[in-house]
C-alpha cells in the first residue's frame, strides 16, 4: 500500500499504480475502497483504459452489483479489449445471463495467447472448470482443472509427517503440562479452523451476523507470533515447535496481548472476534497456551468433497499439496492426525461443525455454535447471506446466498477419476460413505 501510493504521488498518470492500490484493497475485502481508488483514476489515466475497467468489474461482481459489473464487461467483449482478468470475471457470471459458450471460447482463446502467463492461464482454466462444473459437463470439466493443477504444480510437496511428528513431540500430553499459560484471561478471540474447504466461511459468516460477534477474517497474526519464538531464524519454512519450550509465562502473556491489540485495531467493540484461518489447525497448542479461556471450532467436511474442492480451487504456491489428488489425500491424512492429537492433549473447548449438519439444519447447528460461544440467541444468524458483510476469500460468492445442498457428496460426479484420492485418505476417514463403491482403486 505504501509504495503503491508513492508510486502515484510520483507519477498519477500510471494505471500500474493505481490497480495495484485498488488491488490490495480487494485482497483486504473493501471492495468499496477498491472502487473509490478506481474511479479517482479515471480523473488521470486516460478513459476506458482496459485493465482498470476490468477491474471494476471484478470488484463489482465480488461486491454484489451483477448487472452493472456484466455492462462493463460486454463492452470490453464487444471491442475485442479483454484481458485474462476480465474474461475470468465473465465466465463467472455466464450462467446469470446465458452466456456460457461465449465465456468458454473467450478462455480458450485467452488462454493461448503467447501474453498471458502462466499464472493468468491457470486462473482460466480453473474457471473453465468451475462454468464446466455448473453445467454437468463433468469428464470436460475434470479436463481443465487437470490443466490447471498442472500449469503450477510445486514440485514437491513438504514432508508433513515429520513436521507433525516434531510438533506431537513438541506439544505432547505430558509437555502441555508443564508449558506456561498466558495469564490475559480473554475469551475474546474465537478461532474457527480445518481444512481449507471444510466450510469455515460459512462458519465465521454465521457467527459474524451476530450483533456481539466481529468477524475478522484469515488473519496471518497466529503464524507470526509462533515464528517470533523460533531461536534460529535461518531455518526454512514455518515450524517453530521444538522452541516452545524457551518461552515463559511472562513472554507468553506478551505475545497474547500483542495478538489481542491487532484484534482492536479491526474492531474494539464487538465482544468476540473471530480468526478463521484454517491451517491454524496446526497451531491448537500454541493458541491454547495464549488462550487458555478461548474457544476453538472445528470445521470438518466430508473428506472426499472436501479434497475435491482443494483440488478444484487455485491457492496459487501457498498449498504445495494442493495441485494433486494424492497429495491433497497424503495431506488429510496428517491433518486428520494431528487433529486427535490436539484433542487429546489441549483443555481449551473444540466444537466440531460438520458442514454436512450445517447444510441439513442450519438453525440447529447455529443454536449449537451460538451456545457454545456463550451468546444469546439471534435471529440475524439465520440469514447471514444478508449481512453485508464483505469477505475476500474463494468462498466469497458462497457466503452471498442461502444454504444449498449441491455441494453435498459432491465426489460422486467425479468418481472415476479420484482412485488416487481415495488410495492417500486415511480409511476410517472414508468408510461408511455412501457410494464410495463407486471409486475405482486405478483411476487417474
């Protein structure tokens, strides 16, 4: 945001800069703010510069305003100025307005184009999947997103094993009682995690229309804080287990509060806030250690479904299992595991929410996660898909409507092609599911 805008103070003329501030506003969720940035740049580059309106249109269709983001759209269309952003934006409104072959053709041929990268090519054919998906085309839909998850794919995938081991190790039973507690006693913060996919916007979405509760989103703060505690900062990736046991109460009670004033500064009324970043799955004890007196929900997902979502979603470098169904599987698997080792181990209070449950009764399990959390009864909670409420991630389109049951067992339109899937769960994970007959152990 800073070099964005000194970029503008030192030339206003460049529709770099101000893409790039409106762009991080998008990532934040304010749209609004997006578009405020957008239309100031219409007073300096010149008008109708391509990449801008396509822009708007994008924070248009993500704020809600179809008609007017679809308007902007046809007219780039009709005057050959699309680029793979654009095209994007309008292949997700294609079913809106009947428009799905055009959309199709409009990807392949931006996907093609020796100026689109990889990334831009990989976000296409995601979305060709996703239009594919909608309209029961599903062996050309399996095609693209196998196309996509191959156009990025990491080549290779962390060894999640051994890091959940250090970390079992680091936060055994007996080392959970002997580590220090923070001493803050807040209850305010309510850490909703799980499997990305696993129904965690929904989740925060439904709590977030509470009046007494601030949802806050994915918040990085979690990770951060864990990583501060690491004694050799050269070490590679993300663990920081193995030092947990330098850190003393005093130093504990600092790093809570450090965490409870980034929650103020997003909101200092509300009485809880929630953080739904999903991997902080991976950080039960250390949020337990922090907040002995919060809360924790658990979001599970039929795991067929769920990995099958991850697969069908880009998540660009930040998942390095999340381009391949064997990967995704050999990733549940360690997830699955290291979920009943924290409920085995942590005294804070975890609520499991099955999507599943939330799909066929939404107001039983909103009365159950409102109870758990301490809070009175609201009829608000019902119909979160009128909140308002601007959410940034994947599911942002989701959180917009009522609940819908087409994402239930899913799987079973893909069947044929998740043997690989089915061969890296966990079994106990799989057994019961209906149909599960239906995979075949060779597929590819």
């Amino acid at each position: 945001e800073y070099h964005y805008k000194e970029a503008l103070r030192i030339e206003k003329r460049d529709p770099r800069a101000h893409l790039g501030l409106a762009t991080v506003e998008r990532y934040r969720g304010n749209y609004d703010k997006a578009l405020e940035i957008l239309d100031r740049a219409r007073e300096h580059v010149r008008t109708g510069e391509p990449r801008l309106e396509a822009y708007r249109a994008d924070c248009l269709e993500r704020r809600g305003d179809l008609d007017e983001a679809f308007a902007i759209l046809n007219e780039l269309a009709e005057n050959d100025l699309m680029n793979p952003g654009a095209v994007s934006s309008y292949a997700r409104l294609c079913h809106k307005y009947g428009t799905c072959d055009d959309a199709l053709e409009l990807i392949d041929l931006s996907a093609e184009k020796p100026s689109t990268n990889s990334m831009e090519k990989q976000s296409l054919l995601y979305t060709a999947g996703g239009v594919l998906d909608n309209l029961g085309r599903y062996d050309e839909a399996m095609d693209y997103y196998r196309r996509a998850n191959e156009e990025l794919r990491s080549p290779k995938m962390s060894d999640y094993r051994e890091i959940y081991d250090r970390t079992i190790e680091s936060f055994s039973k007996e080392a959970m009682q002997k580590l220090p507690r923070a001493t803050t006693g807040s209850t305010r913060p309510v850490f909703i995690l799980g499997m990305p996919r696993s129904g965690t916007s929904l989740t925060e979405q439904i709590l977030a229309s509470h009046p007494d509760v601030f949802g806050a989103g994915e918040l990085a703060d979690i990770k951060k804080l864990a990583l501060s505690i690491r004694r050799d900062h050269t070490v590679e990736g993300e663990e920081y287990a193995q030092d947990i046991g330098s850190v003393d109460q005093s130093m504990m009670t600092d790093l809570a509060n450090r965490y409870l004033g980034s929650l103020n500064t997003l909101n200092s009324e509300a009485k809880y806030v929630t953080d739904k970043m999903p991997h902080n799955f991976q950080n039960i004890g250390f949020i337990s250690l922090l907040f002995p007196e919060a809360r924790i929900i658990h979001c599970r997902r039929n795991p067929l479904d769920n990995c099958l979502s991850i697969y069908f979603q880009s998540f660009i470098w930040s998942h390095d299992y999340a381009t391949d169904l064997g990967r995704i599987g050999n990733f549940y698997t360690e997830y699955d595991r290291l979920m009943r080792h924290w409920e085995e181990v942590v005294d804070v209070p975890i609520m499991t929410v099955r999507y599943e449950d939330m799909v066929d009764d939404q107001e039983a399990m909103s009365r159950k996660l409102l109870e758990f959390c301490g809070l009175e009864w609201d009829d608000s909670v019902l119909d979160f898909h009128e909140s308002g409420r601007k959410v940034a991630t994947a599911s942002y389109n989701q959180v917009r409507q009522p609940l819908y049951k087409t994402s239930k067992a899913r799987w079973k339109n893909y069947a044929k092609y998740l043997g690989p899937l089915k061969d890296a769960l966990p079994p106990e994970s799989i057994a019961g599911i209906e149909g599960i007959e239906l995979i075949s152990a060779t597929s590819s």
